[in-house]
C-alpha cells in the first residue's frame, strides 16, 4: 500500500541512531541502549528500504517466531462507528494470523494466507443499511488462505491494526479530498482516519509478532519526537498489526492492550501501568491535602456591590453539598475532603445587614473564592420594553325606509284602514258627529310602518279628500363612524428579571349570598372586577445582543352594561396575547393582531307588495352595515449597557 510521507524505521542506520529520542526508565536517565542495539543489529543485516515503503520492525529477535502457524477464521463481525465508519473485525482460533490490507479502486481487500475459512463463514454480508462506506463483504476461500473483499461507496480512508487474536479495519468516509489523491490514500503528512477521531499524528505501519513493549515504545518516541520515560514494571511483548494508523492513536493502542497509561508534561511522556499511575496520582492528592491542612487560616471581608449576600452565599455553599443555616449570620462547613470551593476547614458566613460575605479558609482557597465572586457580583444590563396596543374600528350604516297608510269612509257604512280597531274607532265617531252635529275624527294608522328609527331626514306626504287620507313617509340614514384606541406602556427592568405595569379600573356590580339558617332573606354584596391594562415580561439578553421576551400583554375595555333584577353587570371586552419571542435590540415585532371584517345587508318588506317594481319601495325597509375592527400587539425592546466601574 502506497503512503504519503510514511515513517521509515531504519535502526542500522547512522542518521536514524542520531535523531532517535531516549526511552529512559523512570529511575535513571539514559538511552534505552539493549532495545536499540537490538532492532540495529537486525537491521544491520538485512537490506537498505526502497523510498516510499514502510519497513516494519522484526517480529522478534527468534525468526522462529516469524513463521505463524495455520490458524482458523472464527469470526466476521460488521458494525458501525461514531462518524459514520464502518468497522470490520476478523477473530481468529489462534494467535500467529498475518493478514494484509490493500486497497484497488472502489474496493478493500483483506488477505490472510495462513488463516482457513470455514464453511459457515463463506458468504457475502449486505451492510447497504449501516450507512458507511462499505457496501457489500465477500467473504471466501483463496488457496489454503482466506480473503475478504469490501466493496465501497465514494471516498473513504482505511485503516486497519491487530491485537491479539482480532484484526480490525476501520473505514471512514473522506469529507474534504484533494484532486488528484486516489480513493483511499491518505493525506500528506496527516492521517485524515486519525484527524476525525481527534488524532493529528503521522500514518505509521507497524507488523509485530512477540516483540517487546518497550521496543514499540521506543519506535513510537523515534516517530514523534518525544521523549518516552517507561516505568520499570513495564514488562512484555506485544502481538501488534496496524496499517495506515497515526503515531499518537497507535500508542493509545498499545498502552490499552497491556493495561498501561500515560502522562504528558511537555515534550515528555511517561508510561506506567494504570495501576501505578492512579496510585501515584492519590499519593500527590494526599500529600497536597495534607500540606493545606498545616497552612494557617485566613479571614477575608468581601464586599458584595451588585447582588445579595444571601443567596451567593446559598449558591455557594449549596454547590459544594454542605448546606447552610440561612439567615444573617448563617454559615457553613466543609466535609471531610476538598470537594468544594472551599477547603475542609473552610468556612463561609453571610452578613444580611451589611450585605457581606466573611470568608475563612487557606490563601489558595480565599484567592479563588475572591476571583469567583468578583465573576458573580456585576451589574447586569437592563432592558427598556415599551409595548404598543392600538386597537383601529371603521364602522359603515346605511337604511332606507318609508312608512305608507291610508283610511276613509264611503256613505258612512264602508270603512278601510291599516286595523280593525281603526274602523272600530272611525264608525264611533260617525255615529257621535251625528248626534252632536260636530265634524267626525278619522281614525287612521300606517298600513306599512318600515321607516328608519332614528333617521337622519325624512319627506312626508298627505292627501286629504272627502272621505278618506294618504300618507306617504321616506326615510333615511347613513352613520360612518372610525376610531383608534392606542395604549403604550413603556417598563424598564434587568436581565432575567420578570416586570409588571397595569393600569385600569375595579368596575362594581351586586350579587346575591344567600342566608344560612332560618332567615332566607338574601343578602346584596358588591363584589369588583378588574379592567386593566398590563404589561408582563421577563427580557433575557442573548451573548449576541438580542433580546427573548417572555411575555404577556392585556388590554380590557367595559363595552356595556346588563340589567338584572338585582343590577347592573359590566360587560367586558378582554384582548390578551402570552408568547415568547426573540428581537433584536431596538427592533419593532408584532407580537399578536386580530383582524374582524363584517359586512351586513337586511330587507324587511310586505310580502307580494315589496315586490311591486317601483311602487315596492312603499312596502320595504333596506339597511347595509360593514364593521372593521383591527387589533394591534407592538413590543419594541431596548438594551440599556451598564458599565462597570473600575
């Protein structure tokens, strides 16, 4: 497999002996001379490296042991990894498996000659629904071998390592290649399967069989420049395979297969079994705690300018699991270990009154609480809201009618008017006229009564005749009425601080209690209702400038009163709108609206005469009303900076 820039391991010669770096044991310093006079001397005998290849260390200073035996394929396992990888492990029956990982276009191939595959295993793997790269597995026999073939799906980086008795090859998808670089080549310099998992190091290719860990250490120190001090309980050998892998995640490799960890101080690493490290590490931890338990005490005064005393001393002591004994005077005190802001002999107490913490502790641990503090205790930006209800209504009416009636007599017997009761009437005072001698009253009333009730003008006409009356009434009206209601209140409050503004009227009205008991007579209370404009919201100022409001926005009006038996009740007309938005700083939003639109046409008309073409309009009432009314919620938020002084 062709690598850019790869690592070259060439022990024998001169200007590799002069640029190694010391693998130091960690209770001497100097050069780990047996491991590297070892790799030299069998370096020495076996040709110069062509350019561009990887040369892998020996397996072992034995060639016994660089003749694996035939071993049996276990196991083929596929799943997917963080990234969208697709991960591949082979188990074999024994150790000594020499697998080989090349690459040829849009496919992988895995060879490994001295591993058998058994009957059950040979067979093709679907992996289409694992999203990776890898398409298809073909697994099946080659010679006395075995082969593995993975078919891929666009750009991908390879890689593969052993451990043990497993062999993994990992393929990652490539999401930024190169032109020119061919499907499953690595980047120059810098494996881009190590640069996804947080790995920068140059691609190395390592093949040891039972070759021992402070020699892998020792080759890893060459390929990264640093210095390798390995503790002397690391002991062992190591079975390692690993193909196009970055230095700094091949050591993480070795260091999981025999247990043993690492610590970084610069450009020296240290390499101890996890074991000895954490113990050494609780031995520092106990020291350190021992030390701060001989440091004399100190007692510090801190002014808190900008917040209250209480409740940083609530949040501090709370954090810490210690609890506290609220009030004025309430303090607190550390458990058995230093898990806190404060140390164990810490102490923190809370002044109400003079809005001051007393601190008691180590230097180290007052240094801190001081810094944390000065974090906490700072003004806040505060926020201007001025909201903006505008309520528009355009009303429109117009009604057409006219009032026609007509009443007589002929010969004193025949009788026509609007009723009955007219006639009635009529003939009554006939009968008096010719008794007494005066002049009879015609009674008469409107046969079509559908005039306006409140016209804006009207034109009467009356024909008087011998024997009978006419009276003609047009009316009209026509009402255009606009109006705007607009409310604006305006609230300043702090960041994440909730505010409220109302502004209104307590309307009165009776209700009835009944008497408990034997008096049943009910008693009258008068109970209130709020009609109120309010404004509640609490701003929250975002790291880039904007404003979240949560809010709620009211507006109530008494449109009108109903008459009961015991009073009057208001009615009233509520407008609300709860929301939660973000704004821009200065920036107008509307918040909420409501839009009504009606549009009415009503005929009231006699029956058969309304229809009469012309003459009908004697008979008929015509009216046409259209209402608007707009409701408009407009939040505006402003950030007011607050500067803290020096």
């Amino acid at each position: 497999m062709t690598v850019s820039k790869p690592a070259r391991f060439e022990p024998g010669s001169s200007s590799a002996r002069a640029e190694r770096r010391p693998l130091l044991r960690s209770g001497s310093i100097g050069l780990l001379i047996g491991a590297i006079a070892a790799v030299s001397a069998v370096h020495a005998a076996s040709p110069a490296p062509t350019a561009g290849t990887v040369v892998a260390p020996p397996a072992s200073l034995d060639p016994s042991k660089q003749l694996p035996g035939t071993v049996e394929v276990s196991n083929i396992d596929f799943k997917r990894g963080s990234d969208g990888a697709g991960r591949l492990v082979v188990k074999f029956s024994g150790d000594g498996a020499a697998p080989d990982l090349r690459n040829q276009g849009q496919s992988v191939m895995v060879n490994v000659g001295n591993a058998t595959l058994p009957d059950s295993l040979r067979k093709s793997l679907n992996v289409v629904d694992f999203a990776t790269p890898v398409q298809r597995i073909d697994a099946r026999a080659s010679g006395a071998g075995t082969q593995l073939v993975l078919d891929m799906s666009g750009n991908f980086e390879s890689m593969a390592y052993q451990t043990g008795r497993e062999y993994i090859v990992e393929i990652v998808p490539r999401t930024g290649s190169a032109k020119g670089r061919a499907v499953g080549q690595t980047t120059t310099g810098k494996a881009a399967t190590g640069a996804s998992r947080g790995y920068s190091g140059r691609p190395v290719t390592f093949n040891f069989q039972d070759v021992p860990v402070r020699t892998v250490l020792q080759l890893i120190a060459e390929e990264s420049g640093l210095n390798v001090v390995a503790a002397d309980t690391v002991t062992g050998n190591v079975t390692l395979r690993l193909t196009n892998v970055p230095w700094d995640q091949a050591l993480d490799i070795v260091l999981q297969a025999k247990g043993l960890d690492k610590r970084r101080s610069g450009n020296v690493v240290w390499v101890a079994p996890q074991a000895e490290i954490a113990k050494y590490e609780q031995d520092k931890e106990d020291a350190r705690i021992a030390l701060d338990n001989r440091v004399d005490l100190q007692t510090e005064y801190v002014q808190i300018n900008y917040h209250n005393a209480q409740q940083i001393f609530k949040a501090l002591t709370e954090a810490k699991g210690i609890g506290g004994s609220g009030g004025g005077g309430g303090g607190g005190q550390g458990g058995n270990t230093d898990s806190g802001f404060l140390s164990p002999r810490g102490r923190l107490v809370a002044d109400e009154r003079t809005n001051t913490l007393m601190i008691s502790d180590i230097p180290k641990k007052i240094a801190e609480m001081k810094q944390l503090i000065h974090v906490i205790d700072r003004p806040v930006d505060q926020v201007l809201i001025e909201g903006r209800v505008v309520i528009a209504q355009d009303t429109f009416a117009r009604e057409l009618g006219a009032r026609f009636g007509i009443a007589g007599t002929k010969d004193g017997k025949y009788f026509f008017n609007d009723t009955i009761e007219n006639n009635d009437a009529t003939r009554g005072s006939l009968a008096e006229a010719g008794q007494s001698g005066d002049l009879p009253t015609l009674f008469k009333g409107p046969m079509s009564n559908l005039g306006v009730v409140n016209p804006a003008g009207s034109v009467a006409l009356q024909i008087l005749n011998a024997g009978y009356a006419l009276d003609i009434e047009l009316s009209a009206m026509q009402e255009e009425g606009r109006g705007e209601v607009i409310s604006n209140p305006r609230i300043v409050t702090s960041n994440q601080r909730e505010a409220v503004i109302r502004q209104g009227q307590e309307v009165g009205y009776v209700t009835i209690s009944p008497q408990s008991g034997t008096n049943t007579i009910p008693i009258p209370n008068v109970q209130f209702k709020d009609v109120l404009l309010e404004l509640k919201v609490t701003p929250t100022i975002t790291h880039d400038g904007r404003v979240f409001l949560n809010m709620n926005v009211k507006k109530d009006e008494v449109e009108g009163f109903v008459d009961t038996s015991i009073g009057q009740v208001p009615t009233i007309a509520k407008r609300e709108v709860n929301t939660a938005v973000l704004v821009e700083d200065g920036q107008t939003v509307v918040v909420g609206g409501v839009y009504e639109f009606r549009d009415r046409s009503d005929i009231s008309k006699v029956p058969f005469l309304g229809d009469i073409p012309f003459l009908g309009n004697l008979f008929k009432k015509k009216g046409r009303s259209k209402d608007k009314a707009e409701l408009l919620i407009m939040i505006t938020p402003k950030v007011m900076k607050v500067e803290q002084r020096g």
